[in-house]
C-alpha cells in the first residue's frame, strides 16, 4: 500500500502506459511534436495520480474531443493512428486496430482489416480463421466522421510546427469505395450497400439514436469483458514476466472460456482460463482499479513464489508459474538503482514548449530516468546516458519494442561506461556525498554490509564476506579506497545486480 501510493509508483507507470500507448514525439506519419508528447505524458501521469478508472482512461482516449493536441494530452492517442498515403479509410481503419489491440488484446483485427482471415489466420486464431473484412469495416466505421484539424501557432517562424483538434463533423459513414491506399480495395459485396454503419463486430453494440460514433465505440469497447480480461494480462505479464495468454496482444476470443472449450485440435488459450476470468470479473467489479489489480496479484501466493524451484525444472512448467520466473529490469531501472544507491543524481533537461506560439524552449529538470517522457533518441532524452540506456534494449515506441534480453553490450556498459565508473568513486559531485565516501571509514565488514545492503538489498554470504575483506586489505599499490570502490564496482556487475529474482 506504501508503494502504491508513492511518486515512484506514478512514474514507473507513466513509462509503462506511454510505451503501451506509443507516446513518441514522432509518431508513424503525424508527428506530435515535443509539445504533444509532454501533453499526452502529463495526461497519463495525472490519470495515474489520481487513480483514475481504467475504462474511464481508455474511453477518454478512444472518445477524445482534444481542441489542441498541445494542451490536451487525449488527442494525442488517435494521431498515432494516422496514417499516409491513402484515402480516409485507411486512417479509420488504423485507429479501429490500434484500440483492438491496446485494449482488447485483439490485434488480428489488423489483418481481418485487409482480407478474410480464411486462408491467412487458420493456424492461428480459431476467431480470425471465421472473421470476415466486412464484419471488420463495422468497427472503423466508428471512425468515420472523425477527422485531424491542423492548426499552425506560428506559421512564419515554425511552419513545420502544428497541433491538431480531433473532429466528428463533415463525413459521412465508411465508404466502400476505394480502389487505392495502404489497403486492398474497398469495394460493395452481397448484402452491402456502398456505405457501413458502426457495428461492433464482438457483439450487437451500435451507436444508440444520434450519439457521437466514438462515445459509442468507447462504451463497446469498456464494456466488453474482453476489456477486462486484456488489461488483466497485460498487468499479470508486467509482475509475473509472461501473460496467462501469450503474445499479449493476440487472444483468440474463440478459446477463451473454460465452460465452452473449443472443438476439434483446438485448445483453451490462457494457460489457466478459470484464473483470467475471474480477476477480470473481479477487476470489473472493483472500478477497473489498477491500483486493487496490483495488489491483488502482487500480495498472491503465484507472486511471492521463490524464484528457486524445489525439483528439477521442467520448462513446459513457466507456463503454469510454478515458480517466480526472472526478470531482468528495465533501462531506466537500471539508470535510477544506480544513480539512488550511488547517491549522485543526474539531471535532465526536458523540453517544454508553452503556449501561445509554443516556442518558447522552456525546460524543467528531471533526475531519474523513469521521468523521462518517451524513450528513444531524442533532443531531450537523457543526454550523456543515452547509450547507456539503449544498450539496455527500451526501444523507441515506434518500431523498437522494449525487451528484457541480455547482451555483451550491456554487461560492457555497467564494466566501462562514464555513467557508472563516475558513481562508484569516493567522493562529493555537486554538492552531492557518494555511497562510498559515506561509508568508506567503517571498519571492513560493516563497510562490506553496508555495500551489499544498499546496491543488492540483501547480506553477503560468508564467503562473499570473505572475499569482500580480502580485497579490501589487498596489497601494497592501492589505496583502502581504491579498493572499495573496485568492490561497489564489482557489486553493480553482479548479475543479481539487474534482474529481479
């Protein structure tokens, strides 16, 4: 309860969100610009702040009536959708896909979005072997009024410089008309006119009388137990390192439910359907609260298994979590535990742009990396250590997804990089006092306790003892702080130093 409510918490959340919601200064097409990205980073780290519903997030997201993508971070999700070089409909179905996807775990509908999956899915989604296009124009057709207005604060000095206002005027349903485009065409088939309706093609939900197209997609979508079920994987994968339904974003919803197995080859998708189901119906029940989803799993038996397994392994046993499987951290956790347990904070500057020709290069400062607002190569992300975090695989949003493997590079840059030889000296660096001279005059094993204690969190074992104050003692040459700071160098290239066990 102490984590959950701390600035840390909002912060790790932040990044996570704005990896999942791809909150990059560029997006694919349309770019947000370093003003729509701060915006969109401040939307979701208040949401987050102030425990905000998650079927409240999403349909803010998916519903948006941004007037300025610069001021109001919800708008900022929709112009990742856009999309170039098409006609209208490509950029409907984009944004039809992209929400499956984030927030379903549906990303099939992408593929359905370009043809039948009969012959392109049959060894993949018992749904998508039976999911037809024209079922799928039903859902980008709630996009169909909506539009990008472009509006450029300072056309003389920055003409290349705009925010945008998300419109559902002016249009008229999905059009099957199109002979060009990112997609095949769009053509009238049987039992179709030349324009589609919005129709939910995971039920019957439809827009009620003259309800705006995107309210009512935001309340299919939030009411779909698919909702809950997806948003439930996607934060048993963030604690236990693999979802109950892996790839997250690919569920079949044809295997889904354990009192209506499917036939035939076909096997029940989750690796425990029972267990899915019910924390999705209890996370529905409990205000989509990811606040009582994290601790509901993070206070469960499964989570606080010991990461050591009694027996001999067997790896078809992940699946079923019979113990807590490793994690290796990520980027910015590595950046943070370093720079907290050295005790010497960077700063970073970010930029932000304010109103009303948004221009101006103002700057606020960050010290630790999960502040940061995107990931990736940017003017504003983490200057001099920069490298050092990509080496730790944190993508870019776009397409760089963030991984968890290890690699030489990584392990060369905890031995080598300024970013860590700087933070295990003796020493004060901006008025700031170092791990190392703080402890430096305690006698040999209370200096080797404290070391363990702060970088690893846990006691050394005798022999890690042992070794620790033979090297401490060592020989004529060094000095006693030369030694201690090649034994906290060592400890930061412990490999229990970067995963979480």
């Amino acid at each position: 309860n102490q984590l959950l409510n701390t600035p840390e918490w909002t912060d790790k959340w932040t990044m996570y969100f704005g990896d999942m919601y791809r909150n990059t200064r560029n997006s694919d097409v349309t770019q947000r610009f370093d003003q729509g990205r701060n915006a969109f980073y401040r939307w979701i780290k208040a949401s987050l702040d102030a425990n905000k519903p998650y079927n409240q997030m999403a349909s803010e997201l998916i519903a948006s009536k941004s007037r300025n993508t610069f001021e109001d971070g919800t708008g900022n999700f929709l112009v990742g959708s856009d999309t170039n070089g098409g006609p209208n409909q490509d950029d409907y179905d984009q944004m039809a896909a992209d929400i499956s996807g984030t927030f379903l775990g549906v990303s099939h509908v992408n593929c359905v979005l370009c043809h039948n999956g009969r012959g392109h899915l049959d060894s993949l989604s018992l749904w998508g072997r039976n999911a037809k296009r024209s079922d799928s124009w039903g859902m980008a057709a709630y996009f169909a009024r909506t539009s990008f207005a472009a509006t450029r604060p300072d056309p003389v000095a920055s003409p290349n410089l705009r925010y945008y206002a998300i419109n559902d005027t002016g249009r008229t349903d999905y059009g099957l008309n199109t002979t060009t485009g990112n997609r095949p065409a769009r053509q009238p088939i049987d039992g179709l006119g030349t324009t589609v309706r919005p129709r939910y093609m995971f039920g019957t939900e439809a827009p009620r009388g003259s309800e705006n197209y995107r309210d009512a997609f935001a309340r299919a979508v939030t009411n779909d137990f698919q909702f809950s079920r997806a948003t439930v994987n996607y934060m048993w994968a963030a604690f236990m390192g693999r979802g109950l339904v892996e790839p997250l974003d690919q569920f079949d919803p044809s295997r889904l439910d354990p009192d209506n197995p499917p036939s035939g080859n076909w096997t029940l998708q989750p690796s425990n359907a029972a267990l899915l189901n019910s924390l999705a119906d209890l996370f529905r029940k409990n205000n989509y609260d990811l606040k009582w989803l994290m601790r509901t799993i993070t206070t469960s038996d499964t989570y606080q298994l010991s990461s050591r397994y009694a027996g001999e392994w067997n790896p078809t046993y992940e699946t079923t979590f019979a113990r807590h499987l490793v994690r290796r951290l990520m980027a910015e956790e590595i950046h943070d535990v370093i720079a907290v347990t050295s005790n010497i904070l960077p700063t970073y500057t970010v930029l932000e742009p304010t109103a009303p020709l948004y221009t101006d290069r103002t700057t606020r400062q960050v010290r630790f990396a999960m502040q940061l607002p995107e990931t990736g190569n940017t003017p504003d992300n983490s200057g001099t250590a920069r490298d050092f975090l990509n080496s730790f695989m944190r993508g870019n949003r776009l397409d760089d997804d963030r991984k968890g493997e290890g690699s030489a590079i990584q392990a060369l840059n905890l031995m080598n990089d300024p970013f860590v030889i700087t933070r295990i000296r003796s020493s004060n660096t901006g008025g700031q006092q170092s791990l190392l001279n703080k402890f430096i005059n305690m006698a040999d094993n209370q200096l080797v306790n404290q070391l363990y204690l702060t970088v690893l969190s846990r006691y050394p074992s005798q022999e890690e003892t042992d070794l620790a104050v033979a090297s401490l003692r060592g020989t004529t040459g060094t000095t006693r702080t030369q030694r201690g700071e090649n034994l906290l160098w060592s400890l930061y290239n412990k490999v229990d130093f970067i995963y979480n066990y």
